[in-house]
C-alpha cells in the first residue's frame, strides 16, 4: 500500500493524494504554510484583535456576554474558559449540548469545573426524537454519528449566541483536528475564520457541508451570518499534557482512568469501532499525522499509539453495542 514518506499517511486516507516523490497534499500544504501556522507571536497577536473587536461588539450590541464556548465538561472546553476568563477578561457563557452519551466522569468534570470557573453555564436538550433520526441516518449513511453531536453543539451555539447577541463563539478544536485534511487556506484556522455555521463546518466536513444542505436534510440558519467563530487551539500551542497539568493545579481537574482520552463519551469505543469498520483505522489517525508534520511525534510513536487504538476497539462488547443502538433507536 502506497503511504506518504513524511507523515505516514496511506492511500486509503480520506482526500489523499500523492505528488511524484511520494509526499501527501496534507504534507505540501503544511510545509508551504509552515511559518504562518507556527509563528506564536503574530498568532497571539491575531486572538487578541479578534478578542478585541468581540468585546467592542458586545458593548455595542449591549450583549450581556462577550463569547460563547462550548463546553463539554472535557480538558480542552475547560482549559479555554479559563483562559478567556482570567487571561483574556471576557465575559464567557458557557454552553453544553446534553447529548444522552455523558458519563459519570463527564457530569462529574463539569459539576466541579462550574463551582471553580464562575462563569454562567446553560445545558441544552433538543427533541429527542429528531436527535434519534439524525444519529440513526448518519450512523446507517456514513457509519458516524460524532457529526451529529458535531453539528447540533454547533447549530445551538449559534441560535443562542444569535438571540443574545453574542459576536464571537470559541471551540476548542485541537489544531489536529483543524488541519487534519487542510489542502488549502480557504475557511481554514489560523487563515481565516468564519462567520457562519455553514462555513465553519467545513473546516470539519469539506464540502460535505454543502450536499447535506442540498439534500435538505441539515438546516444551516442561513440569516445568522455576523459571528466569528473562533477555534482557541490555533493560536496557542499547548500541549495535552500541558493542558492536564494546568487543569489539576488550577481546578483540581481529574484525569480519565482508562484506554482513551474521550471518558466523558461513554459511546466513544463505538465511535471508533464504526471508524476502523468503514476506513480501516483509529479515529485520530489524522490528527496524530499532524503531530508528526509538527515535529512532535515521529511515525513510530503514532503507528504504536494507533495500534494500541486498534487492539482497544476493533471489537466492542454485545452490551456496549445494545445500549448504543437503544440510545439512536427512532
Ligand atoms: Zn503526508
């Protein structure tokens, strides 16, 4: 099987292709776009004007908060409310999509990072029937259903940052994530930001955005169409670690015990099983190719992270499936 030279990634890989001495487009564009990715100071500089221009919206608009965040309860939603709060001084409501997948562990994070963040916090619950639908249609379509809680996180982050007029809403994305398959700088971090939702998922679709909208089957709020959203991780370099460490001297936050980084989904294995099903590898495969263009992590270190994925859950328990396929079941 043909695998680019630099990152490891295979032609099976979604959107890859390969330039005559073997080397991945997510390569090319990396290397071409390199400095402007990784260049911290003109980055921070960039998250400050945004920051800046977000309060100065909200004063004007006479919101009653300066940004919206969606928050899971996970090290990522939180390291960000802390930092907007106390680094940045904005006035943050935060926002969880209860989605019916959150564990103990999740509820748990969330209780104890509320009591310590101080900020303003709404949990939503949509019609639970079309929920089913929609997990039920993308899991039998597209053997996902990570999209759905992707982009119903994301539809209400907007709705309510809409009717509160609220000009900014951060997500905490990892930079592996946003470029995971960036072949061009077009409504990708830190190039550009988008201003509405459609244009903000593709950054994770590609252009599956555009035939979902077509089929009629994914609403967009299409007159929401003047607010930024901002993606933290891809002004600042920070590690997991980092984050974690960072999390437990200032919260008291707790690590997850176990195989994966995901505790808080109790359906994470079955999003991963129905990954390495449809494309024949981990969820993170993408994102760890990433690491390795950065210099973080050679092919080596992510080949034995992925197998290690690979062992946990090319199979998942009769009861993990029964209960998953009663949570999605219209
Ligand atoms: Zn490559």
């Amino acid at each position: 099987m043909k695998k680019c030279v630099k990152c490891g990634l295979d032609e099976n890989y979604t959107g890859i292709t390969f330039d005559d001495k073997d080397v991945c487009n997510y390569c090319n564009f990396y290397e071409k776009h390199k400095v402007e990715i990784n260049d911290e100071k003109s980055l921070e500089l960039k998250f400050q004007e945004k920051i800046k221009r977000a309060k100065e919206l909200a004063s004007k608009n006479g919101a009653k908060y300066d940004c919206l965040v969606g928050f899971s309860g996970g090290k990522d939603s939180t390291y960000i409310i802390y930092q907007l709060k106390n680094i940045y001084n904005m006035r943050v409501l935060a926002f969880t999509f209860n989605n019916g997948f959150s564990t103990q562990y999740g509820k748990d994070n969330i209780e104890n990072a509320l009591s310590k963040l101080n900020v303003d916090h709404i949990t939503f619950s949509m019609d639970d029937l079309k929920l089913r639908k929609q997990y039920s249609m993308c899991v039998k379509m597209m053997k996902n259903f990570c999209s759905v809680c992707f982009h119903n996180m994301h539809y209400y982050s907007y709705l309510f940052a809409y009717q509160n007029k609220i000009p900014m809403i951060v997500n905490g994305r990892t930079i592996g994530q946003i470029l995971q398959c960036a072949e061009d700088t077009d409504r990708i971090e830190p190039f550009e930001t988008s201003m509405n939702l459609k244009d903000f998922e593709h950054q994770m679709f590609k252009g599956l955005e555009e035939r979902t909208e077509k089929s009629g089957k994914i609403e967009y709020l299409k007159e929401i169409d003047h607010i930024e959203a901002v993606s933290y991780f891809a002004y600042h370099k920070v590690s997991e670690e980092e984050t974690m460490k960072f999390l437990e001297e200032k919260i008291g936050w707790k690590r997850p015990k176990g195989v994966s980084g995901h505790a808080d989904c109790w359906a994470h294995a079955m999003a991963e099983y129905l990954s390495i099903q449809k494309h024949g590898h981990p969820i993170r495969k993408g994102e760890l190719a990433v690491l390795i263009r950065q210099g973080d992590m050679t092919i080596e270190e992510a080949e034995k992270i992925l197998e290690k994925d690979r062992e946990n859950f090319q199979e998942v328990s009769m009861e993990t499936k029964e209960k998953f396929y009663n949570r999605i079941q219209v």
